[in-house]
C-alpha cells in the first residue's frame, strides 16, 4: 500500500480574510469583488489597469486577442515554459519560436533571443513571452530596449511572479506592453482559479475589456437586455467568489514571500554541499522563491520516486516544449536542438515551499533528501 504524501508539493493557503470575503459573496453584499480585486491589484504591484480573468491561460489568451494575433504570426518564448505558453499561440494558427535558456535561472537566454530577433526582422514577428520561473526575471531592461528595437511586443507571463521586483519595482509595474498573473500556477494548484492581465497601454487595455465579454457593447442608455457584438470575443471572465477568495491573497502575499525566503535558507543551509545534491544561487535577494529547485547530479527520476516513497512531494519545472509530442512532430524538432534546457530537464527538481509549511516539515524534508542522497552511488 502506498503512503500518504505527507508533505505535498503544494498546499493552498486559507485566511480568515479569504473567508470573509468569500462570505460577503454568498451573502449578497453590495460588493462587486472583481472590481475591488482589479483596483486593489493595481495598487498592489504599481499597473495602471488590471483586468481578473478566469484562469492565468485565459489571460494569455486573451493577451495574444489584444495582440490581434493571426495566422502565420510568430511568438517567441522559452523552450523551458509551461505548454500554456505555446498553446495560446497555436490557438490562433500561429507559431511558437523556442528559444534556449540560462544555466543558472532556467530563463530564456537573452543572448540567444537577441540573434533570433537580429536574424529574423518580420512583421510576422509579433510577441516575445518571457516566463519569470520561479519569480525569478531576466535582465528587463535589456529585454524591453529589444523589444523597441525589433518593434515586437513584450509579455510576461509572471505565474510565479505575484509579488516578486525587479530592481525593486514589482513584475506588473517595469515596463512590459503585458503582464499576466495566474493565482492558481502550475502544479501549485490553489483553491480557486483565477489569473490577471496588466497593462498600462490603454489600447491593449481597451481591447482587451472588449473582448473579454464576447465582444458585447450595451448603450447605458438601453434596456440592460438589449446588446451588439462588435468583433469575435470569448468568455475570459472571472467569478465574484474566486475574486473574493484572490483578494485575500494579494493582501497576503508579501508575507508570503517573506516566509517563502525564510524556507529556502533553511533548505540552502542544511543541504549546501550535499553529495549529489546543487542548491539554488542564494546571491539573488529578489528571488521570491515560489519554486525551490535543485538539481540531482544523475537518476533524478529515481530521486523523486524515494522522495515520494517518504512521503514528499515534489515538482518540475519543466519537461522542455521540444521533447513533447505535439510540438517534436509540428515543427520537426530535435532532442539535442535545446542543449542546455535538455541537460537542466534530466537533473532539475522542485522541493515543496509555501508559506504555511512548518520549520518541521522542512526539516523533515532536509532529512530526507540528506538520507536518500546518501543512497545514490
């Protein structure tokens, strides 16, 4: 019979506030709580329009309508993304372009994505999406002066990033044309559902509030039942009970943040040399550490399976877009095409952190990835 996980990867956090707020939901109160939550995000990372969508994907998608993305375009991303990330692309008969990524942060390498974007000057070339893994950003200034420079636009996708800076600024307020957040990240599911598109471009922004309904229009004038559709929209909305519940957690995550890092020194403390075990870079004081990834020097695989075996659980981030079937076959790629993103993806594993874990349930993880790492020849 299989344990139990003990410790799971990922446990969804649940304050008083959130109940409340959702309380207030089921009540009826007269609070429109998307509303406040789009205000309150605004405010929250420095953005001057937010708009509550109902999932993180959503908010891509309906980032690449704002983009009037069409067929035969071309967005650029990390071949180290979550499938989200070239799904919205393809949803419109587009194409995604992957790029390689960074040693140490798993990111996109901007020098790699400055040859593509010198060697590849079209107007097909619409969109580069950046995913902050873990929180973690590139350098944006460099990323932003490319973006003016090849006249492409600049989308973040930030589901690991809520509350993470750069330069002290908070992702959402740097200087992307878009920035979408997603309260329910990857193999980090949360209790609801919910994601957010920020902009401070009031075109995108206008564009996309249109299209976020199906592209109705009403005349505040009119009976409320009478209504046009003025282009091809979808349904991106996000519910009051969700938005109660994520306001809560925009108040909450500084803190979280604060206990997410305080986590991750424990980790790096206990495990810093470690046989077989490669901490992550500690030297970065914005990393927020949403993600706590070390790498395992060989059977990574089988390293998970001990750790489940005891009871912990664990992550990863993520299996490179080229290995996967869909896109190997559409755009004929290779195993070896993406060297370092395949090198990171045979030793890479994500330890449980979230702010609710206790000092013992770290602890208890620290034994054993020391007792199992022991095991390994």
């Amino acid at each position: 019979m299989k344990k139990a996980l003990k410790i799971p990867f990922s446990r969804y956090e649940s304050s008083r506030e959130a109940h409340s707020n959702v309380s207030d939901a089921l009540d009826g109160e007269d609070i429109n709580q998307v509303s406040e939550l789009e205000s309150e995000f605004c405010d929250y990372v420095g953005a001057s329009y937010a708009l509550a969508t109902s999932h993180g994907t959503a908010a891509l998608h309906l980032a690449m309508l704002a983009l009037d993305l069409k067929r035969g375009d071309k967005v650029v991303c990390s071949v180290n993304a979550h499938p989200s990330i070239p799904e919205v692309v393809r949803h419109f008969d587009a194409e995604p372009v992957f790029i390689d990524i960074e040693e140490q942060t798993y990111n996109i390498n901007l020098d790699k994505l400055e040859v593509y974007l010198e060697a590849n000057s079209s107007k097909k070339l619409k969109a580069v999406i950046v995913t902050h893994l873990g929180g973690v950003t590139v350098d944006l200034e460099r990323l932003y002066a490319m973006g003016k420079k090849h006249n492409v636009k600049i989308v973040e996708d930030a589901s690991d990033a809520l509350g993470a800076t750069y330069k002290g600024q908070k992702i959402g307020s740097t200087g992307a044309d878009i920035v979408c957040f997603n309260f329910s990240p990857h193999l980090k599911k949360n209790i609801c559902n919910g994601g957010m598109l920020v902009s401070d471009d009031d075109e995108i922004m206008e564009r996309a509030r249109l299209l976020a309904n199906h592209a109705m229009v009403r005349d505040e004038d009119a009976l409320e039942y009478i209504y046009d559709v003025v282009d091809i929209g979808n349904d991106y909305l996000l519910s009051d009970l969700n938005a109660a519940y994520i306001r809560a957690q925009v108040v909450e995550q500084d803190n979280n943040i604060k206990r997410q890092k305080e986590i991750a020194q424990m980790y790096s403390q206990a495990l810093d040399g470690v046989e077989h075990v490669t901490i992550p870079d500690m030297a970065n004081e914005e990393n927020p550490f949403s993600l706590y990834i070390i790498k395992i020097d060989k059977n990574r695989d089988s390293f998970a399976v001990a750790l489940r075996e005891e009871g912990i659980g664990t992550g990863l981030h993520y299996i490179p877009l080229h290995l996967l079937t869909y896109y190997k076959s559409k755009y004929s790629l290779r195993v070896n095409d993406f060297p370092v993103a395949l090198r990171t993806y045979q030793q890479v594993l994500s330890l449980p952190i979230y702010a609710n874990m206790s000092d013992n349930e770290v602890k208890n993880v620290i034994a054993t990835v020391k007792k199992i790492a022991k095991t390994r020849v």
